[in-house]
C-alpha cells in the first residue's frame, strides 16, 4: 500500500511539473507572438496595439489556468493545512488577475 501512495505522489507531483512546464511553453510562446506582431505594426502594416494587447492577454489568461492546475496537482498529495491556505491564496490571487484580464479583454475587444 505505501509504494502505490509513493507512486501516486511522485506521478502526480510530475505531473504538476509538467502541467507548470506547458504553461512556461504557453506564456513564452505568447509573449514571442506578441513581440512579433508589435514590431510587424510598428514596420509595417499599422495594426492597432489594442489587437496585439487583446491576444497577449488571451494567452495570459489561459497559462495562468495551467498554473493554478499545477498549484492543485502539487497541493493534492498529503496537503498540510499551512499548503491548503497558501493554494487557497494563490486561488483567489490567480482568480481574481483572470477575472479582471477578462473584463479587460471584453472591453478592448468591444472598442
């Protein structure tokens, strides 16, 4: 029974590595196509900086949900109540930046 508990443990706590990782790849990703595309507006075509902000964003929205997947992966295994508070307020922060990403998002994407 302990090495199955053991072996639930270290899978999901790479698993959570990885979830972590793909959101690094996500964010990176993201910034590179935003940097592209500012500097393509900036040269070339005069797209509007609201369009390049609205997909930055789109994609800051999305890695930090892989993050707060990444928190409860690593929060799941043998959690302390000291672990539950600090997921708890990595939660709410996480939460709330979506939330007003969000808001933002819907108010340049109606401008």
């Amino acid at each position: 029974m302990k090495e199955l508990e053991e072996t639930v443990r270290v899978v999901t706590l790479s698993l959570g590595s990885v979830v972590e990782g793909i959101a690094a790849i996500v964010i990176a990703t993201g910034v590179s196509k935003g940097v592209i595309s500012y500097v393509r507006s900036l040269l070339f075509v005069k797209l509007n900086n609201a369009d390049v902000r609205l997909e930055l964003g789109k994609i800051l929205a999305i890695s930090l949900e892989f993050l707060l997947a990444a928190d409860i992966l690593r929060t799941a295994v043998s959690p302390t109540w000291a672990d539950i508070g600090k997921l708890a307020a990595i939660a709410i922060l996480r939460t709330l930046l979506n939330f007003f990403l969000d808001r933002e998002l819907n108010i340049e994407s109606r401008s």
